[in-house]
C-alpha cells in the first residue's frame, strides 16, 4: 500500500515537474521598451511591454518626420506565446479590413526578431516583412531625436518649407535609413550651404549617436553626385550622395582606418518634411510633451 502511494506521489510530481518546466520555458518578451527601424514600410516601430497590461504596439512614419503613426493597444491574452515565438493578431488602424499580424522571437542582447505580415480579415496575407527590435533602457529614439531637433520641427511648422528644387537643391534637412549589414538605425543630414553640415546616426536600442561634420570645402560635386570628406575618424570619413529627385537622396559611406575599408554601408534619406501642426499632434502626444 505504501509502495503504491510512493510510485502515485512520483508520478504526480513528475506531472508538475513538466508543467513547471513548460511554464518556465515559456518565451516571452520582458518588460520594457523595444524599438528597431522597419526599413520597408520606412516606420520606426516600438513595442512597449508594461508590467500590467495593456501593452503597446507604436509605429512611427520616418517619411513624416514622426509626426504622424498609429498605437494599437492589446491585452495579455493576445499575445499568445509559445516556448519558440510569441504571435501578435491585432486589427490594422489604419485599414480596417486588415490585421497586423507580428510573429516574435528572441533575438541576441534582448533584441526580438519580428517578422510583420498585413493580413485580410480571413487571413490571407497581403504583405510581409522583417526587423531587429532592440530593448531601449532610456528615452527612445524618436524622443531624443525630436527633442534635439526642435528648432527644424518649429522652422517647418512656421515657414511650411515645402520640396523646391531651383531653391534647396541638396541643402536643408533630411532623414532617413542606414543599413549596415542588418542592422538599422536612423540617420539625419544637415546640409548647409555656409558653414559647418553634419551627418548623424542614431544607434537603435542605446543611447548613443555617431556625429560627423564636413564643410563645404570637403565636397566634391559631379553633376547629382556628391563625394564628402567628414571630419570623424571612425564613423563616415567618406559619404558618397545621389539625388535622386527634390525629396530623395541615395548613398554610401566607409571610412578609411590604417589603409583598411571599415563600417561601410548604405543609406536613404528623404526631405524633412513634418506635417504642420493641424495635423501633426500624434508626436506631442505620444512623447509626452
């Protein structure tokens, strides 16, 4: 009898041992702020897990110069995980017959690999795509970039500069995409007709930016090719520009160190345009200004 009751406490034990272990196996994605550039849909995305829910799927458009995007809200229920990946289904905001479908797994460093899948209502997909998410201990890089360019955003806002290409050319403001290897970040170019330009990164999931500065007496300029020497000694001593119309430029940069071709990559950058203030509150709210 006692033999019998031993060999039945075993076996409920082994029971909960596994239901233990599927629980603690169980990915999910840590509390925090997650953020990463999804380079097709030309979006910054950011994925806000809260200790209670509910959680936050925000999308901010780099085209609009994050002055405009959408925020899903969604319940600890709907993201449904599994010991490999975590599944996001929500309703698309800015189509209604769609969904946002996000299919979640970890990443090295905390990161969260995300493959994005627009979906009709029934299920079939409509479009797909992938990006780094990278956790953000600090403020987040739509936050510190507004904040430092401020001054570009009231400029905008009160002289509403519009594309002209007789009267910009290459000059003024832009922001865009870089991508090196596969990772992406957001760049920003302050083209200057006098004085000093600058070129900056901004490092996804960190607090930290790459500043390089050129004058005007380092550029050499081939019809719309332009070939820029910066002062920075690691990051971007040469960027090569295509214009490729008034609201968009192409290009490349490396740097030279010790007689070795290091960092190079590839980046895109469309004209700074915001969208005047009547339209433009997504970003005052969601940053809380």
């Amino acid at each position: 009898m006692q033999l019998l009751r031993f060999i039945s406490l075993c076996g409920l034990l082994a029971v909960m041992s596994k239901v233990s272990l599927a629980q603690n196996t169980e990915f999910r994605p840590g509390v925090g702020l997650y953020e990463g550039v999804n380079a097709q849909g030309w979006l910054f995305e950011q994925l806000q897990i809260n200790e209670q829910p509910p959680h936050a799927l925000v999308r901010f458009s780099i085209v609009d110069a994050f002055t405009s995007g959408s925020v899903v809200e969604f319940s600890e229920e709907q993201l449904q995980c599994s010991a490999s990946e975590c599944i996001l289904d929500v309703v698309n905001p800015n189509w209604s017959d769609s969904r946002i479908r996000l299919i979640i797994t970890p990443q090295f460093d905390q990161g969260l690999r995300v493959l994005d899948i627009t979906t009709h209502q029934e299920g079939k997909a409509l479009s797909s795509n992938s990006y780094l998410l990278l956790k953000q201990a600090g403020e987040s890089t739509v936050k510190r970039f507004t904040e430092q360019h401020i001054a570009f955003y009231k400029q905008s806002f009160e002289h509403n500069v519009r594309t002209d290409e007789a009267q910009y050319g290459h000059y003024g403001p832009w922001l865009g995409i870089l991508e090196q290897d596969e990772k992406r970040d957001l760049v920003f170019l302050e083209f200057n007709k006098t004085g000093r330009s600058r070129f900056i990164r901004y490092v996804t999931g960190t607090a930290y930016t790459d500043e390089a500065f050129f004058e005007a007496g380092k550029i050499n300029e081939a019809g719309n090719i332009l070939f820029i020497r910066t002062s920075h000694n690691v990051f971007a001593n040469k960027v090569l520009l295509h214009r490729n119309s008034a609201s968009m430029i192409n290009g490349y940069l490396f740097s030279e160190l010790q007689g070795n071709l290091v960092q190079p990559g590839s980046f895109k950058l469309r004209r700074f345009q915001p969208r005047p203030p009547g339209n433009a509150r997504f970003i005052i709210k969601q940053q809380g200004e």
